[in-house]
C-alpha cells in the first residue's frame, strides 16, 4: 500500500515537474517576447527625422525614455526570473507565480508577480499552522533559464505536524546556505524566512530596530527591505530615494549588487563618512581617545562656539578709501553689524548679506550725511572722515535722484570695494568647514576660545593637529568628516539631501556625532536601524539601544529580533554563543543555529617570523579544498601586524585581509583571526574575536604569536 502511494507521489511530481518546466520556458518566452517589442518601439522612435515640430520631438524624446525605463525593469541579469508558485486553497484553486519582476501573459493575466507584490506574502510566510488561505507552495529551481528542481509544501493540514521552526521551502534554503561565498553578498528573494519577511514589509514611516546575532540576516533584511519599500511606496520614494548606510566602504563593495540583482536602482548605498559631499578622503581615526571625544556631541556646542567666534567686531578702527574721501568703519559700527547679522535667521554664510547690508548702508549714509548735506567739519564723526573737501568727486545728489538712490549707488560700489571686503572677511568672513575644522585643529588660541568652557584642558589639547599639515595635505579621519558636516550645517556650505527612508546597518558603533550627520538627512521616524550591541567595538560602545538611537532624534521605535543563525556553523555557533555571554552578560540572548554542518575551529601558535609562510600554507590548503573565499584578520589598529601580513602573496579575487573593523558585516566561508594576543583591554577583546570569528562560514583558525591565551580555552569548552 505504501509502495502504491510513493509511486502516486513520484508520477505525481514528475507530472508537476513537466508542468512547470513548461510554465517556466513560457514565462522565459515572454519576457524575450516583450523586450523584443519595446526595443522595437524604440528603435522606430530612434529613426523618426530629427527635426519635426516640438511636438513629435517630445513624444520622440518620451518613447525613447520610457522604453529604455521598461528595459531596465525587465531585467533580470543572470538571475531566475521565477523561483515560486502559490496555490490558493479556493475554489478555483488560483495559482500565481511569484519572481524578480511582474509579467502578464498576452490576455493580461499575471504570468510572474513580483516578490514584493501583496499577494506574494503568504508564499514567504504561510506555515502549516497559519497557511494564510494556501493550499501548497512550490519552490522553482531555475538554472540558465531552465526549472531544474521543484520542492513542494503541503500548507493545509494533512494529518502531519507542522515541522518544528517552520522553515520555509526547507529544501532550497539549504542549498542556499551551504553554497560557497564570492566577494560579494548574494541575494535571498527565493528564500526569505517568514520572520525576515515581516520585517521587510513593515510600513515606511515607524522608526524599527531590528537586532540580531552575526548571521541572522539583519544586512539581508536591511537590502530586501529598501527594494520593497522603493516598489511599494514608488510614488513617494521615487524622487526622495532610499539611503542604506554601511560601516565602511568595503561594506558597500560587498553589498553592492545586491539591489541591482533585485532589479532595484533606485537606492543609493554608502558609508556614512561617504555621505557628505563634496567627497573627503578619510581614514578611520587611530587614536580611541581621540576618536571618542571628536564622536562626542558637545563638539555640536564647540563648533557652534568656533563659528561664533569668527562673527567678531574690529578691534580698531579701520580707514576705507573710497573715491575722494576715506571712510572710517569704527569697532561700534561693526558692533552693530555684527548685532544685524545675529538678529536675523538663517546659517552663517547666509547671514553675512544682512551684515554686509548694515555696514555698506551705514557708511553710505555717513557719506551722504557728510559729502551731500554738509561738508563742515563740525558734522563729520567717527565713521567718516572727509579729507579733500575741495574735490568732490563723489555721486552728489542730483535734482532728480532722491536720497535713496544715491544711497543705493554707494551701496554698490562699496560692496565691490576691495577693502570693504577685507573688513568684511574679517568680521564676518565666508567659512569654509575645511577651514574652519583645519583651524580649530591647528591653532590653539581659537581652540581655547571655542571649547574652553565645554572641554577640559586634556581634551582640548588631544584635538590638536600635527603642526606640519597644511590644509591642501591634511590628513582627515572618518570623525572629522562627521564634524565637517556639522560645520556645513552651521555656515550653510551644503544643502544634504533628504532621504524619503534610511536604512542603518550595523548601527551599535555610530557615534553621537555621526548619527547626526544620517538625522540630517532623514525625513523624521521613517529609519529602519540595524544592529548587535555584542558586535560593537567604537569607544561608544555598551550603550542601549535608547542611547544609540537618542541622537538620532528618535525616542518612539519598536524593536524586534531576528532568532535565527543562517552563518555560522554549530561549532563556531556555540564558540560565539560563550562569547556572547561574555560580553552582554545577563543581557545576552541566544538565536538558533540552523545549518546542520559541524564546521573547524583550530589554534596555533607561530613565531613571528614564520607567520607569512605559514598564512600562505593555511590560505593554499583553504582554497584548494573548496570554492569560496578567506580573510585574514587582525585586531584594529595592529599596524606593524597588518603590514607583514600585507607580504603574503594571496589572489585578491578570494582572499581579504583586514582588521576587525574593516571586515564588520562581511561573510567568507573561512577566517583567520591573528594576533589577538595583542589586545590589553578584555571586553574589546572579546566582542574583537566575536566579531571575527562569526564571520566565517565554514573554517576558523586561530593564529597566536607568542603562546595561546588563557581564554581560548574558554571558547573553546
Ligand atoms: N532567508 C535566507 N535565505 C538564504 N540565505 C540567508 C537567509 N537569511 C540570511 N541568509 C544568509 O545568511 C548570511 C548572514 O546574513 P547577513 O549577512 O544578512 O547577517 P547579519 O545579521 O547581517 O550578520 P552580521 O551581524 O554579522 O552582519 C548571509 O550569507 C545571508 O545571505
């Protein structure tokens, strides 16, 4: 009897399996079919005469740029272009296809419906106990534009229980979990998690942490996310665009195509140092102390004070010669220029024209007073000095002009004066925020004057700048950027964009002073932030998320967790769960681990001098036993060690080295960690080695350089 129903099941799928290569292959048909006819469209649009009325010029232009828009949505790339199929447990039994993109067949009727579309919901989070109105679902394995496998799940009750954990389309997330690694971070859309999902389609305007263990899709959720808030909220996020920011530029290189492999261009991804235009080279900073305090937010209240500053009356009276008289421009009347200019609203730069105006009309009406109405020395004052009574050269009142006009010709040509300027640039200069930061840096009296009272003595001289940098050779760190956006916020320099939705990856490590350069540019609470505080290893680190999320301007958010492991394997999983108990203590929860494979943790210990060999060795074993890649990495700020690794001859297709900072967020199927004798400080330590050693898919090798630490042991119980 059983033999009867296995035979019923295996003619059954292969009936199925007929059923949908045909279904694929048609879809595949039609898609060629549709790109045919739009590219046709637009190559008659192209041979149209280039002249004609503005008219037929405009419809050419539009044709042209719409079916070039329609190209770009149709793309798939190398990518499937369908990977499921629901069946709605209903009476006509309806069916949909579900893909990258949305297709109709040539009645109109979907033929594919986009992943992000609503009724594509339940086919990532329909479970046997919640079948959300489905009868069974189907995963598509398609390859070279060919159905190579087929899974199904039977979603109403069969009289089987529901599997533990519910996974969905169990079959291809394996396959896709054990698959190796490139350089570049693949997508997921065949096989989000029903927990991913509803996090991805959560509304655009509520502010959500989303938190996790290393490996439990945050960055993945993070990418899907901004594709479906772009597809979804078109009409808004179109022209405002969605920001995703990562910790560091060779984060954006790994995540890069992952959007574009969704078919979404309309999402823009950086670091946050990389935000501000124009483009500074920056470096991370080197120095902890140094990085903590530029991170700190009452540098808000020292530049403020440091722009301030530079909105300053003359000491002494400055002489203007303008056409046969000599203007004096007295500190009092800068005073009051300078008053001017603090009354009115706006940044700093802006605010310069209302000084500008104060000044120049007060002179001008100085040098009417005293040119025009009497030339006596009993009436001239202060301000202005009329030295050559007897050649008056100057716009005397005509019958016809009235006061103001003349008022208003010496306005002019005062502002064109050279020395007028001069006195301008110096009560009231335009500021440049390289200059500014370079300055402030540079010399300690305007150091002291801006942080005096905000700063203790140690802090003030730790901001100091190598005296022998010039502005055109300064070296700035990714701190210095964020104050240098500060400082463009002040003075006006550079309107930021402002991002219909930003997307916060690895967010534990954003300092006070960085997270209000992404504030700037975000519409208020439409953030989706991601994070691990157990992953963070700035000088910020330990705060609560409330902390974290403070200068950001959100106190309102939800915050959920993503509970299962897609990375790790189950020895590096329990290694990274003891260091997780570690570093958050009573805090630290613990996600579940899925992939079934055991995977290797070793420790050596090698001298110095052989290191190179023997990374060379370990990284030759690595690559020729699988596909996929390797990095080696250090503690931050092991330069000397860095430099010597930097000698091993590695293929740079497959092989990464950097320190823990620089390999946040990325994946490699295996890792060595070396040097980590090196760190003093034990809770940098641990989440160091954390961060590391959860990076790796498959291999971790420990490498120590003096004798193996005492904590190893621990790790490794
Ligand atoms: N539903 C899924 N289907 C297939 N692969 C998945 C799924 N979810 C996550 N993964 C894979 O698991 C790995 C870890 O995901 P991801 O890098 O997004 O984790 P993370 O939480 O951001 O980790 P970290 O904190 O270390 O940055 C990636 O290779 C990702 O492609």
């Amino acid at each position: 009897m059983a033999g009867g129903n296995e035979e019923r099941e295996e003619q059954g799928h292969s009936a199925a399996f007929s059923r949908e290569y045909a279904y694929v292959e048609k879809a595949y048909a039609t898609l060629e079919k549709l790109r045919a006819r739009i590219e046709r469209s637009m190559r008659q649009a192209l041979e149209l005469p280039r002249g004609g009325t503005p008219q037929a010029r405009l419809e050419r232009d539009v044709t042209i740029e719409t079916s070039l828009a329609r190209l770009a949505r149709l793309e798939v790339g190398g990518h499937p272009l369908l990977f499921g199929r629901i069946d709605q447990d209903d009476e006509e039994q309806t069916s949909y296809h579900i893909g990258r993109i949305s297709l109709s067949d040539e009645n109109g009727d979907p033929l594919v419906v986009d992943w992000r579309a609503p009724v594509a919901e339940s086919f990532y989070r329909a479970t046997t106990l919640h079948p959300m109105g489905l009868r069974r679902r189907w995963h598509l394995g398609v390859a070279h534009r060919q159905l190579v496998g087929l899974e199904q799940e039977e979603l109403v009750r069969t009289g089987r229980d529901s599997e533990a954990g519910d996974l969905v389309g169990r079959a291809s997330l394996y396959a896709a979990l054990e698959r190796p690694r490139t350089m570049e971070m693949a997508n997921i859309v065949e096989t989000i998690q029903a927990d991913q999902d509803e996090l991805i389609r959560r509304p655009l305007n509520r502010a959500i942490i989303i938190e996790g263990s290393p490996g439990t899709g945050k960055t993945a959720v993070a990418l899907h996310r901004a594709a479906y808030l772009v597809y979804t909220y078109r009409w808004r996020l179109e022209r405002q665009g969605v920001l995703v920011l990562g910790p560091s530029e060779s984060f954006v290189r790994y995540v890069r195509s992952v959007l574009p492999s969704l078919g979404e261009s309309g999402v823009e991804v950086r670091s946050i140092a990389g935000l501000r235009e124009p483009r500074v080279q920056s470096m991370p900073g080197q120095d902890t102390a140094v990085a903590r305090l530029k991170g700190d937010e009452r540098l808000v209240r020292v530049l403020r004070k440091a722009v301030r500053d530079r909105e300053r009356p003359l000491r002494q009276a400055v002489h203007i010669p303008f056409g046969s008289r000599i203007l004096v421009v007295s500190p009092e009347l800068t005073q009051r220029a300078v008053r001017a200019g603090m009354t009115v609203r706006g940044r700093h730069n802006q605010r310069r024209k209302a000084v500008e105006d104060y000044l120049a009309r007060e002179l001008a009406i100085e040098f009417l007073r005293n040119g025009q109405l009497s030339t006596s020395p009993a009436d001239l004052d202060d301000n202005v000095i009329n030295l050559f009574d007897d050649d008056l050269d100057l716009p005397l009142q005509l019958p016809e002009e009235s006061e103001e006009d003349i008022i208003k010709d010496v306005v002019l040509q005062l502002r064109r004066a050279e020395n007028f300027q001069r006195v301008m640039e110096r009560i009231w200069p335009v500021l440049r925020s390289e200059e500014v930061l370079f300055d402030l840096w540079s010399r300690e009296p305007l150091r002291q004057l801006a942080a005096r009272s905000i700063l203790s003595d140690e802090e003030i001289a730790l901001l100091a700048r190598p005296a022998e940098q010039s502005l055109a050779t300064v070296e700035w760190s990714d701190e210095d950027v964020m104050l240098l956006d500060e400082i463009d916020a002040l003075v006006g320099a550079h309107e930021p964009k402002i991002y219909g939705h930003v997307i916060i990856d690895e967010a534990q490590d954003i300092s006070p002073m960085a997270a209000r350069v992404v504030r700037r540019r975000a519409s208020k609470d439409s953030l989706t932030v991601l994070g691990d505080l157990a992953q963070a290893l700035s000088p910020f680190r330990g705060r609560t998320w409330s902390e974290v999320l403070a200068p950001f301007g959100v106190v309102d958010f939800d915050l959920v967790r993503l509970p299962m492991n897609y990375r790790s394997p189950r020895r590096l999983a329990e290694a990274a769960g003891r260091l997780r108990g570690c570093i958050l203590g009573d805090q630290a929860d613990h996600e579940v681990p899925i992939r079934l494979v055991d995977g290797h943790l070793d420790v050596v210990v090698v001298d110095r001098g052989a290191l190179v060999a023997h990374l060379e060795n370990q990284l030759r074993q690595w690559l020729g036993e699988a596909e996929g890649t390797v990095a080696i990495v250090v503690p931050d700020n092991a330069v000397p060690l860095l430099d010597l690794i930097c000698k091993c001859k590695v293929d740079v297709t497959r092989v990464f080295v950097a320190s823990v900072s620089g390999v946040k967020g990325m994946e490699f199927d295996s890792v060595a960690l070396v040097g980590f004798d090196t760190v003093e400080e034990t809770d940098l330590l641990m989440r160091s080695v954390y961060v590391a050693l959860t990076r790796a898919t498959r291999s971790v090798s420990m490498v120590f350089l003096d004798s193996v630490p005492g904590w190893v042991e621990f790790v490794l119980a």
